[in-house]
C-alpha cells in the first residue's frame, strides 16, 4: 500500500496528473518527481514532494535525498480532492448545456 511507503518515485516522461500521485500525496507518502505535465500543478511546495527537472538517475537521487530530510506534511488543494473535481465537471457540463430561451 501506498501509505506503507517511505517514497514515490514517479520518473515518468509524460503524465497527465496521476492518480496514483494524488493518492500519495492524500496519505502523506513522499513523493519524488518528473516535473513534467500536471504534475507541477500539484507538487507546488516541498512539503507536497520534490520535482526533478533533469532525468537523469544523478538528479533522482539527489530528489530523493532531499525529501527524505523535509518533513512532509501537505494537504491536497481542494480543486484536486473529488468534492472539488465533482464540482468542476459539474460547472463544465453546465457550461455545454443549451442555455434555455426563456423570452414569453
């Protein structure tokens, strides 16, 4: 499980906004990152994780190094929870609705 983790490591080239990124992140698991694709988004502060924008192992290791000595503690923006995600799909099917002729 991911809360029995000491660290993600996400080295992916490119990415959306994984799910399994927001689950680490929600159980407080470290996290080490590519910084590519949405990624960034969510990882905005050292206390979420550790970008790497070089993907080589040398900057990995060095990511990793450096989140094992920042206490992590950081809670989800609440755009990413799924209340707030609920809420946006919601406001963009609104949005695409025909809007109703209402003149008499």
């Amino acid at each position: 499980a991911i809360a029995n983790q000491d660290l993600l490591l996400m080295c992916s080239d490119h990415e959306g906004l994984p799910m399994t990124l927001l689950e680490a992140v929600a159980l407080n698991t470290r996290v080490v990152a590519h910084a590519v694709g949405g990624i960034p988004e969510l990882i905005d502060s050292a206390a979420m994780g550790c970008l790497v924008k070089e993907h080589t192992a040398e900057a990995y290791a060095d990511g990793i190094c450096r989140s094992l000595q920042i206490e992590q503690h950081a809670e989800i923006a609440p755009r990413f929870t799924h209340i707030g995600c609920a809420q946006a799909h919601m406001k963009l099917y609104q949005s695409l609705l025909p809007v109703p002729d209402n003149r008499s």
